[in-house]
C-alpha cells in the first residue's frame, strides 16, 4: 500500500435518502433494532451546494445501532426518483449495509413479520472450504424503500472481536460493513486504499450455489475485498461479480434527493488535502466547494468511480 498522508479515519455513517422517514424510522428501530439519536431539518445554500440539490430542504433522523449510526434523509421540497423495481446485486448502484446479529435464526423469524422484500431464498452458510468466509450465515432483503439490506453472523473464528463479546440479550448487534458493487477491483483499491487510505483486511471469491441463493443471481461468483480506516470500525466491502459480471451503471440523471442514493459519511484527517488528491486524479465531485455544515463541521460530497458517494468529512468542533 502507498503512503497516505491525509486519509479517512473511520466511517461516521451510511446515510439513506427515503420517501417516508417516519416510517423508515418504525421500520428501522421495530425490525432491527435501532434507536433515535437526532432529528433535525437542515436548508440553505450551503447543503445545496453540497449535494447539488436546489433549495435542499432535507430532514435527518440519525439512529444508532451498538456504536454504528445510519440517517434517514428526506428531502421535503423536491421529488424522488424510486430504486427501479429490477435492480439486482450486481447493479453498480447496489449498495447494503449488514447488521450484525447474535442469532440468525432468530433474527430471521423477528424480520419475517416486517414489510420487507426478501433478495435470498433464505438464510445462508457460506461454505468451509471458503477460507475467508466459511461458516458465515447471511440474509439480504430490502427495506420498506428497497434499500438492500443484509443481516450477518459470525462464527467464533470469523469477524472483529468485538462481535463474540457481551451484548447481553441484544439479538440485533451493530454494522460490520457497507458493501458496493462495482466493475473493477483494481480501480476500485486505487480509490479506497490508495486515495483516501484505508487498509485491505481481506480477499477472498464468494460462489457456489449459496451465493447464488443469497444474491439471487444464477451461478453467482463474486471476488470481494474487504477494506477498513485506520481506526477500524465500520468498512467497505468491494463486491466484483465476475459471473454474471457487471450489471447496469448508475443512471446520470439520479442525484442526492433520489432514493438510490446511499452515501457512506467518511471521517478524514485533512479534507482539504484529499480534496485536492482526488480531484487531480480526476474524481468525479457532486459538491461545488468545500462547505461548513451546522454541525460546524467541513464537508465534500463525491462519488466513486462506479458512482457511488462518498461524503468527506472532518470531525467535530472541540
């Protein structure tokens, strides 16, 4: 890995744009698990020029699961464009957060009786003889909004250690990691691990008929890097299908207001440097300036190369 100075030190959260956030919230803190931490409306020029939305009038409800967060945007003054009815896992817009569960069984059986849209037939143990994931047992579905979504557990030799420690009853965990669907590994690490920092912490190819099962794609093969900030915590998985291969490239004409929109809220040490690093490796910016939010915070809003957005940010004011 090349040498970084001014890098992402750990994912703050993974924000949704919805249609209904109050009944985002119900779902989100009734099926999984959540709870309420903030609740605000933000406007103004400079959330506008952030998202380059505008008159961007976007009420956020931040929710907290273990130490991860979410938030639930939604914009009260422009209309949304729906998450198409047909998307599949290999879509590059694809992208799910997985919620960490104590018991798969269990969390399945609470989950079923939620309005959600099943992706797996069921529930799924990947393979032993998968070095990198055997024994892992997975769900994916989608929300009320049809953000794809996956429930995870780990078996005692699998995952960050702070999964197999005490949670008392809680069956619900926390987010292990948001996974992207993208077209090119290689393009992909030069963003993740070479521009902003993070370190690979595994590889490995998910396929055989589990994963078929799971992601709902005949004879499914996926090569999957896992990558995480400095700090560890929540990471990015880059999940490249190499059967059926790459599915459809995000549309031009969604932006932040639409419902695809998912952007992983990333904390970095020197945003003015990586700015500058990523717009002379030509990155694609959506905000057209380096902005102060009222959280008296810095941000920039740009996407990957497959299109998905990454919000920088510094941290609090102290």
């Amino acid at each position: 890995m090349k040498s970084v100075n001014g890098k992402v030190q750990k994912v703050r959260a993974i924000g949704l744009t919805v249609s209904h956030i109050d009944r985002s919230q119900s779902f989100y803190t009734e099926a999984l698990g959540f709870r309420a931490v903030a609740d605000v409306t933000v406007e103004g020029q400079e959330y506008s020029d952030l998202h380059n939305v505008a008159n961007a009038k976007i009420r956020i409800v931040t929710l907290q699961l273990g130490d991860e967060r979410i938030k639930l945007m939604q914009y009260l003054n422009s209309e949304s464009i729906p998450i198409p009815i047909d998307s599949r896992s290999n879509d590059l817009w694809f992208q799910h957060f997985a919620i960490v569960v104590r018991d798969m069984t269990r969390a399945y059986e609470h989950l079923k009786a939620f309005p959600i849209t099943p992706t797996s037939s069921a529930p799924q143990t990947i393979p032993p003889e998968n070095e990198t994931a055997g024994g892992v047992q997975a769900f994916k579905f989608k929300d009320p909004d049809r953000h794809d979504l996956e429930l995870i557990c780990f078996p005692p030799d699998k995952g960050q250690k702070k999964w197999h420690q005490s949670h008392d009853d809680r069956l619900f965990l926390g987010i292990d990691h948001s996974a992207i669907a993208i077209a090119n590994t290689e393009q992909s690490l030069h963003f993740y691990q070479d521009l902003l920092g993070m370190e690979v912490e595994s590889q490995g190819v998910n396929w055989r008929s589990t994963q078929a099962q799971l992601d709902n794609l005949p004879n499914a093969k996926v090569q999957i890097s896992s990558l995480r900030p400095a700090q560890g915590g929540l990471g990015v998985e880059l999940l490249d299908y190499l059967v059926p291969g790459t599915g459809r490239p995000f549309p031009t004409a969604w932006k932040s207001n639409d419902i695809a929109h998912v952007q992983a809220e990333l904390v970095v040490d020197n945003l003015q440097q990586i700015v500058d690093r990523l717009q002379q490796d030509g990155v694609q910016s959506v905000s057209s300036r380096l902005v102060q939010t009222d959280s008296d915070r810095q941000a920039y809003l740009v996407k990957d190369p497959n299109g998905h957005s990454i919000l920088l940010t510094t941290d609090e004011v102290t």
